[in-house]
C-alpha cells in the first residue's frame, strides 16, 4: 500500500488519459470555417468517457479531512461505502482505507481535483471508464473495470480546471490603414499572425474580409475567410454600452483585413488579441552565423513554428487548423530544437491517435498512420519518458493490429477505397494506386518502431521478424540493379518503373540500404537533375535531411537560400506550404484550384530549425532524453555560426569559426566529434577545440 505521507506531490487536475486531449481536439478541429461556413474534419472524432472512477488508497498517521472539487456530477465511496451527496469537504479517519469518486460528465472530461494535508490528486492516482461491477443477492459488489494511472498536466489550482484551458492573448494594432473604397478600409498587421479581430465602438454591420496577402483581403468574391459583424443599436434594443467597448470575432489568420461598413453604420477602431502558446525562452533553441539572409530564414522558421504550435501542433493556420499526423512529426521534430514543448508533443501524439475502436487510418492517410507510430519512438529518443511510451503502448498495438488486418496477400500495404495515399502534392504525373514502394518502406520503420518500443517494455513481440521480412521483400519487389534505385509501385500486377525521390530517400533515411546501396542512391536519384524535383517543404525537410547525411551541407545551404530566401524575396513573413520559384505574382496564392487555397504559414515550412540544429550545430542524442549525446558541428560554407539545442537538462550551446569550436552543456555526457576526433563534453563545464593545431 502507498504511504501517501511520503509523497511531496502538490495536487493537481485529474482525467481520464488521453480523454483532455480528445475533447479539446474536438473544439480545435472544428474552429475551420471557409467563407463563413463551418468545417468539421474529414475523420472519425472521438468523445471522452462521460463516467470516470478515480481510486487511490491510503495509510493515515491521523484523520485528514480534504478539499474536493469535480468536473461534473460524483459520488464518493470510502472502503467500498458510499457516502452522503457531493461533498465539498470530506474527512478520511485514521489508518488504511481507499478512496473511489465516480464523476460523470457528458460536456468536458469527467476530472477531480483533491488536496489535504498528505491525501492529494495527482498521476499515482488509478482510473477507469469501465463500469463491469456486478452486485449479488446479499447486495455486495463485485468486479472491477481495467485501472491506468490517471492523466494530468499543470492545471494545479481548484479555481482552473481543465476545461478553462485557452491560450495567451495581446493586444496589437495594425500597422497601417488604407482607404481604398468609400466604405472600405484595408488594415496590415505588418505580418502573418493569428488571433481575434476586434472592433471597437460598432454600430450597425460591417463585413470583414482576411487574407495572407492584400490580394485575398481586398477579394471579396474568393478569400478564404470572412465574418459579418452586427451590432443593433435600434430603438427597440436597450445597449448601454460605451462605443470604447470590443466585439470580438472567432479566430482567423491573416496579415491583412478589408472592413467594409453597411449603410448607416460606423465604427471606432479595428485592432486584435495576438493569441499564442507561451513557451519558457530560457531554454529554446536559437541560431546565428555570418550570413543575414539564413539569420532570417531561421527567425521565419521559428516565428512559422511559434504560430502553428497551439493547444496542438497544427498544419496551417489560415485553411485547414487541423492536426495532420504528417504535419506533425515534422512539427515535433523542429521542436525538439526550437522550444522543446514536450507537452505538446504528447497532446498530439494523443489527440490524433483517438480510442478504440480503430475504423481508419489516421487522418484517413495510410502514410500518416505510419508516422504515427514513428513519432513516439521519437518523443522517447529526445525525452527519455518511458512512461508516455507505456500509456500508449496498448493504442500501438490495437492501430498495429488494424493496419495488418489491411495487408494484402503479399504482406504488404496496399490502400484500399476508404484509405488516402498522400505521399506528397506532386508537380508531375505520379499514380498513388497499387502497392507503393514508399508505403511499404514506413510500414517497415513503423514495425520495426513497435519492436523498439515492445523491447523498451519489456514486451514480448515477433514485430523485429515481421520488419525483417518486409525489408527482403521490398529489396526483392522493386530494386533495380540497373538504375541503382527503388521504383515506385506494383500496379494490377505490374511493376510501375517510375522513379521518384520520395521511396529512395527514405530507403536512405529509415536505413532500409546499406552503405552502397545510399551510395548508389545518391547518384542516381538524389543528386540527378533527370528526376522530378520535389516542390513542397514536406518533402524537401526530408530531401536536404538526406544531403546532410551525406555531409553536403554546403550544397543544402545553397538550396535554402534558393527555396526559402526564394519565399523571403516575395515578401513571405512566414513559410509557405508549398513554393514553385518559375511561378509569379499571384500563382503563389493559388493551391487546391483555388485562387487563394495555399497556406502561407504552414508548419512543414519551417524545416530549416531542425536542419540547423541537427546537422550544422550538429547536436544529437544518441541515449534517450541526452543522457548521452553527440554534436558534429559543420559550417557548410559559413565563416561562424552559434547557437542553442534545447534538452531535458537545459540546453547546448555550440560555437564554430573556421579556427576553433567552443560547447557548453548544461546536463548530459557529450561527445565532440570532428573528423575523426573525439573530445568528452561534460556538464556544465565550457570546452574549446582548435581545428587546427
């Protein structure tokens, strides 16, 4: 039994794991609205169990009497008995006993909230939805439903609950206006942000058209957002309030507003709430080096990934605002060297994965379901919680279980009528029916991450043999010895021998080739021009990640200052979902045959943080959470560059000229790797490396 005396835990809100995060997943999926209209999520939404237990037992020196608060309707039991109404105060006698609150909530997550003197809420505390109690003739209970620790977060006051959760706000005026009708006013905020517009001293209706760019604001026809906005200040309506007063919108992204007013109406001023996650600046990440255009280049990556990082990490904020699980294991990872929000992370991972039962893929993206999986062995690489690797261990193996009940005879990944094969929006002709080879080259990285994680368990699994034999399989169906490199896809039977970067330079990335076959790879696909070139930063995060492998770090600089400066050159304020340098003016705007459907700030965009810091600060963990890591600086054609890596300890510190390296660490063992030099980098102690002696 828990001698609670022990523990120094501070009470704290408690749920149903996972169960917060689906529920605010549901409000954030569905703030999407086109032109006025609201716009629910393609996929199956999940609700919270509406009836939660929450138990914990106790050994009392003396009798304690506790404070008790409730998201919802509960009952309380002691020792089995259940006790009078929903007390507010509640005292436990002396010695052992257990306590049981059942809480019921069909609005918000059934949570509680404890504290005494020892007796406190917290994660010790055990939960289950399942009600399987059975009660005899003599009017005893008996059964029990299947108990997991309790999930919590920061929410560690009684006065805020877990449904008051919302993110910081400021507010911010617009940087200039424009007169440019009779009725009409453009505003510019200066640049990309996100927040509630807000209209101070309105009378009568106005009508709001956002846009990313002044094109789509002054559009009325075809921007992607608007609002009407009325205020009745008729004789029949009694409005006290002062014309100073705000009426605020529902959130939007925009850099640019065009108000225009109705007969007979006016107002006084048009400002905003900036609404953004606030992270620790401490502990980020940062980077700088002696050229001003990759100075920037990093700022609009940072500044793309502060507006994407919400109460989840979402893809664009104009368009879709929803969680995107491809998206999104390229947002952890840029993360993970920018403000290292791990609890983000871990709303996510939970959010996008859903319960049970699985009917399916993630976002209904075969290739997303994938990256699912990958993405918790990555949390784990970079944060060594084990116990986040625990909780959703069970999640794993169900959504495993669905995705190999699709296979087909060959034992492969072939989509099916209800799947969705992404890949990649593509500038070339590309069929994504059959079985594709880059499909069944995640499906592997995605077996072989259940047999890390079932190891790290202690699970017994055969998930190591199955990945073993989808590697042979995929070497024997579509490597071609003649053109050194994996053709795309077995279509009615027939071998389809396109060749395209995205299944080789993920045989490159996920370590399906060896050491020649990358080789020959790179020659042949990666670094020749007769291949279709890839035009969007989802892919091309993975494009340059393979150079930098390789150790072109020059030639990645170069191509930066080409696709990202491109954007820079064209006025961009944050990164772009997708960027094609021969397009001019307007086609920039354009996606998804609308004039406006691009997302100028979208989160795969913002790549250049990750690279920075993994393959030019050149830090790494190389034992879970960096208890041991290395970095192996490189300045491509930079004269210096220096920077920070946030971890789980504080952060790194990495400074290289063409003279000397200097590393300061604030936990960990380090490894300064140069060539084919090593040098230990221990904590909190500065080490400098001359290059040259």
């Amino acid at each position: 039994m828990f001698n609670h005396q022990c523990s120094m835990n501070k009470a704290t809100w408690i749920w149903y794991p996972g169960d917060f995060e689906i529920w605010l997943g549901n409000i954030f999926n569905n703030r999407r609205t086109e032109r006025g209209a609201m716009f629910p999520p393609f996929w199956k939404q999940d609700s919270h169990w509406v009836t939660v237990e929450f138990s914990k037992a106790f050994s009392l020196e003396q009798e304690e009497t506790i404070t008790i608060a409730c998201e919802g309707q509960f009952n309380l039991a002691l020792d089995g008995k259940l006790q009078f109404g929903q007390p507010k105060t509640f005292t436990v006698p002396k010695g052992e006993h257990k306590l049981n609150l059942k809480v019921w909530n069909q609005a918000t997550p059934p949570a509680l909230f404890i504290n005494g003197k020892t007796i406190t809420s917290d994660s010790t505390w055990l939960a289950t939805y399942e009600d399987k109690l059975w009660i005899d003739e003599n009017g005893v209970a008996h059964g029990s439903g299947i108990y997991v620790p309790a999930g919590s977060w920061n929410f560690n006051s009684i006065d805020t609950p877990p449904s008051s959760y919302c993110l910081e706000r400021e507010e911010r005026k617009p940087v200039s206006e424009e007169h440019v009708a009779q009725n009409g006013t453009l505003y510019d905020f200066g640049q990309e942000t996100f927040g509630y517009l807000k209209v101070r001293g309105l009378k009568g209706t106005i009508r709001i058209y956002y846009g990313e760019s002044r094109e789509e604001a002054l559009d009325k026809e075809h921007c992607e957002t608007l609002d009407v906005m009325t205020i009745d200040h008729s004789p029949l309506t009694i409005d006290h309030s002062p014309l100073g007063i705000d009426h605020s919108l529902s959130s939007k992204a925009f850099r640019y507003v065009y108000v225009e007013t109705e007969p007979d109406s006016s107002y006084a001023e048009v400002l905003m709430d900036y609404e953004y996650a606030a992270f620790d600046k401490t502990r980020s990440g940062s980077f700088r080096c002696n050229d001003a255009e990759l100075n920037k280049i990093w700022d609009v990556a940072a500044y793309t990934m502060d507006l994407t990082t919400r109460e989840f990490f979402m893809d664009g904020i104009k368009r879709d605002r929803w969680t995107w699980s491809g998206d999104a294991i390229q947002s952890y990872l840029m993360n993970y060297y920018l403000r290292f929000d791990t609890e983000c992370v871990k709303r996510t991972i939970r959010q996008l994965r859903g319960k049970d039962p699985v009917t399916a893929h993630v976002n209904t993206i075969m290739d997303y379901t994938f990256y699912w999986f990958k993405s918790i062995l990555d949390y784990y690489h970079y944060t060594a919680d084990l116990a986040f690797v625990r909780e959703m261990w069970p999640r794993m193996l169900t959504l495993m279980d669905y995705v190999e009940g699709r296979l087909n005879d060959d034992g492969m990944a072939e989509g099916q009528g209800d799947d969705w094969i992404f890949v990649d929006w593509v500038d070339f002709p590309m069929h994504k029916r059959g079985t594709l080879c880059f499909e069944q080259i995640l499906l592997m990285k995605a077996l072989e991450t259940m047999a890390s994680c079932a190891e790290l368990l202690g699970e017994d699994n055969d998930y190591g043999k199955k990945c073993a034999l989808l590697r042979e399989k995929i070497k024997d169906t579509f490597w071609s010895d003649e053109h050194k490199a994996f053709y795309h896809a077995i279509e009615d039977g027939q071998l389809n021998k396109q060749i395209t970067k995205f299944p080789n330079m993920f045989a490159i990335l996920y370590g399906l080739c060896d050491e020649s076959g990358r080789r020959d790879i790179m020659q042949s696909v990666m670094l020749n021009p007769g291949i279709s070139p890839i035009t969007t930063p989802y892919m091309r995060f993975y494009e340059l990640e393979t150079l930098c492998m390789d150790g072109m770090q020059a030639q990645v600089l170069r191509e930066m200052r080409d696709y990202w400066g491109g954007m820079l050159k064209e006025g961009a304020t944050t990164f772009w979902e997708k960027y094609v340098p021969s397009e001019r003016g307007q086609e920039h705007l354009a996606m998804y045959g609308r004039p406006y459907g691009k997302s100028l700030c979208h989160a795969w965009g913002a790549s250049p943080v990750y690279l920075l810091g993994r393959y030019y600060l050149g830090v790494e963990p190389t034992r879970a959470g960096y208890e041991e890591y290395t970095v192996k600086p490189s300045l491509g054609d930079l004269t210096w560059m220096e920077g920070d890596v946030p971890t789980p300890y504080g952060k790194i510190h990495v400074a290289m000229n063409e003279k000397e390296i200097t590393v300061y660490s604030d936990g960990g063992h380090g490894r300064l790797i140069i060539a084919d030099r090593e040098t230990d980098i221990p904590a909190k102690k500065e080490i400098k490396v001359k290059l040259y002696d």
